[in-house]
C-alpha cells in the first residue's frame, strides 16, 4: 500500500473524484500537447519594464483585496479587455460588463456553477475542448454531441437534436460553442450561422456560451462579429489572454449582462484573481497588443505551414488535415482502421506527446483515427522531427503510413 492509501485522508474523501493526479516527471521531448504558446514570443522584456513601472507607480494597491477596485479585477485591464472586444469582436461594452478571471478555465466553472448540476443536459460540439467535456461530466451532466462540418455547428443537425429533447421534455442548460477557430477543428462559424444559432437559441429558450479563447489569432486578420455581439441577451461570452499573450499568466475574462454576471460575481469566492498581473499586462496591452498580435499570429502561421509541409512529407495521402483559420492547433484523421490511442503510450515513453482524438470528442469511437497536434511550442526544426518520428511510431504500431517522403516504410 502507498502512504496516501494508509493516511487518514483516504477514507475521507468524498466518493466520485477524479483519479489522482500523476507526478510531473518533465517535458516530452517532442512536445504536441496542450496550448502551450510559442516561448520566443513571449515579450519577456517588456514585461519585466511594465511590472517595473506598474509596480513603482502603485505597488501600493496590492495592500488590498482587488487593488481596492472591486471584485471584477483591475479597472485597467478591464478597459482594455472592453475596448479590444469593441474593436475585435464587435461587442459594444464596458469595463463594468467585464470579469476578470484565472484563466479562461476559471471562467468556464463559474458559468457551469450557476447553470449544471446532476442529470442535467449540455449541447457541446462534437469534436471540442477536452476541458469543457470533463467539466460538465464531472458535474453529472448529460452531454448531447452537435455536428460539425466546415462552418461549425450544422444547424439542420442543432435543429433536430433541440426538437428531440424538446419532446423529451429536456431543455439543455447551454449551447456551449467555440465559433471563431473552433478547438480542434480550426473552422470559423460564418455571419449567416452564426444568425441561425442565435435564432434557434432564442426559439428553444437556451442559451449560449461562447468560448473565442483563439479569436485574436486569425490568419485574415478580421473575423465575424462575436454571438455576444449579435444578441447579449442569449450569450455568455468567454475569452482569455493564454493564447494571445501567455497561458502560465492566467488571465482570462467572462463578460455577460448584468443579471448573469451579478448572478456569476456571487460565486467568485476566491477573493479576486491575480492582481500583480493583471497590472502589469494592463500597462504593456495598452500599446502593444496589436503590433504583439500581428507578430505572434504570423510566426504561429509560419510554424502551421511547417508541419503541414512536414505531415504531408511523412504521411504522404494516409492523412486528411483540417487546416485551421487561425490558432495553435492542427487537427487530422488517419485512415479509418487506425485507433491513434493504440500508440498514444508508446509514444510518449519515446518522448512524444500527441493528443488523441477520442479527448477532444464527446463521442470518443468517433474520433478514434483523429489526432491534435499543438504546433505552438516547437520550434520549427523540432516540428519537423517530431512529425518523423510520430510517422514512424505510427508506422510500427498500425502499418500507417506505408510511405514516407515517397519512399516505402519496411
Ligand atoms: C477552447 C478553450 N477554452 C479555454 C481554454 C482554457 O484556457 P485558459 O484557462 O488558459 O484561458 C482552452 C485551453 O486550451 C481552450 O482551448
């Protein structure tokens, strides 16, 4: 028995958890998971200025809970966060629309908080964020799984599941939705659908929560407006700037109507989320986060072209890519007859960490030939070794791909 099977804890904890965390055991060598960022993109320096300057200037707030500025977070940042989603995304709003929050995730649990409990049902999209499927299973809630095609949620398909659950006598808690650079799938959900889910949300009476953690990493620049933007009333809108900026900050931001976010405010009870920096990425957003964009978005897509080129070396036509609009992710399907989880293991005791498909599905089988691969974090080299190595993992474990720059694999 280990020590923790014999503590006192032991028969303690509450029935249902989680299995317990494994020891960190350190980086895989070939690292596609997660969503990490791009390190050499991280604006070390001028955060080092911008701490100095914030903290010589008003250090002295952090003698108080929420810098004295109530329990939404930095005034500051808030603006700003008003001000970009003004520009960005469409959406007319204040910073008193606006909270700040530790991480999109944290955002993510207090809208489940206020809405899903036990035996409640939820809409994701088919193939989604691995950690909005766990958050709401571990709620116990039903999940009902939305097709996707090339434009996101099929609304043909929203329709029929709504009806069904309507005569069900069900109605789902949210809709929740990434429409602009969905995860995994890279797509971007165009003016006119997003118009039809609004409809369909407001005819079935449920709601929808955004999730726009990749928004401000598109190739084109521009996107359509936010679902926020289109109806506030129906929506909860999250953002983050993990993915725009750098994940280990943990800022992210919720902005919903009043009676939502005065609904959600009341079940913030960790006595505000990081002050030092949301200081600090206030003061260096407030003149940066354009140019700082632009030149992150770019790198991101030169490193999308690199393991595109480098699949399409290695996997030759054994792999359909779902190339993304934007983001950090690459999304792809082996053939048919291939369960990627049967080398999954393998892989990472050789040093190579890929995402399943089966994580990112709320139907595992149905994304069991599927792969994520997190292109953000390696540098370009390594993005090109890597996906050798994975062909030839691959190839071990199922006979796929046959053939690697044009030559047979024996
Ligand atoms: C769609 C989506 N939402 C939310 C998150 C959580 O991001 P964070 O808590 O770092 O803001 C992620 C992280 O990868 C994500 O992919």
């Amino acid at each position: 028995m280990t020590a923790a099977e014999t503590s006192v804890f032991q028969s303690a904890f509450r029935p249902g958890l989680p299995p317990p965390a494994p020891r960190f055991t350190g980086l895989p060598r070939y690292n596609f998971v997660y969503g990490h960022n791009d390190p050499s993109q991280v604006p070390a320096h001028e955060l080092a200025d911008a701490a100095s300057a914030v903290l010589n200037a008003n250090g002295h707030l952090l003698g108080m809970y929420n810098l004295g500025q109530g329990p939404q977070g930095h005034k500051g940042l808030r603006e700003f966060v008003a001000a970009k989603l003004g520009t960005r995304s469409g959406i007319p709003c204040t910073a008193d629309d606006v909270l700040l929050t530790s991480g999109s995730l944290q955002g993510m649990d207090l809208v489940n908080g206020v809405l899903v409990g036990p035996g409640d049902t939820v809409i994701l999209e088919e193939f989604t964020y691995g950690g909005a499927i766990s958050k709401v299973q571990r709620l116990g809630a039903k999940v009902v799984a939305a097709p996707l095609d090339g434009d996101g949620i099929r609304m043909d398909a929203l329709r029929r599941i709504l009806e069904r659950l309507r005569g069900e006598g069900v109605t789902p808690k949210y809709i929740y939705t990434i429409p602009t650079v969905q995860n995994p799938t890279g797509t971007i959900m165009p003016l006119a659908r997003r118009h039809e889910l609004l409809n369909l949300s407001r005819e079935f009476g449920v709601p929808i929560f955004e999730d726009e953690c990749y928004a401000d990493l598109v190739w084109e620049g521009s996107r359509p407006p936010a679902l926020y933007a289109l109806d506030p009333a129906q929506v909860v809108h999250i953002g983050s700037f993990s993915k725009s900026l750098a994940p280990a900050l943990r800022i992210g931001y919720l902005v919903a109507q009043w009676p939502v976010l005065s609904q959600i405010i009341g079940t913030k009870t960790d006595a505000g989320s990081g002050a030092l920096e949301q200081m600090v990425v206030a003061e260096y957003l407030r003149d940066n986060f354009d140019t700082h964009v632009t030149e992150l978005t770019a790198t991101l897509h030169g490193k999308l072209e690199t393991i595109v080129d480098a699949l399409a070396q290695e996997f030759g036509t054994a792999v359909e890519m779902f190339v993304p609009k934007g983001g950090i992710f690459l999304w792809l399907k082996l053939p048919d007859h291939v369960d990627v989880r049967t080398f999954a293991q393998a892989a990472l005791q050789q040093g190579l960490a890929f995402n399943p498909g089966p994580e990112w599905a709320c139907d595992p089988e149905a994304a069991k030939s599927h792969i994520r691969l997190c292109f953000a974090l390696p540098t370009k080299e390594d993005i090109r070794a890597g996906v050798a190595e994975l062909a030839r993992i691959s190839f071990e474990h199922t006979g796929v791909p046959e053939r690697s720059a044009n030559r047979a694999r024996a």
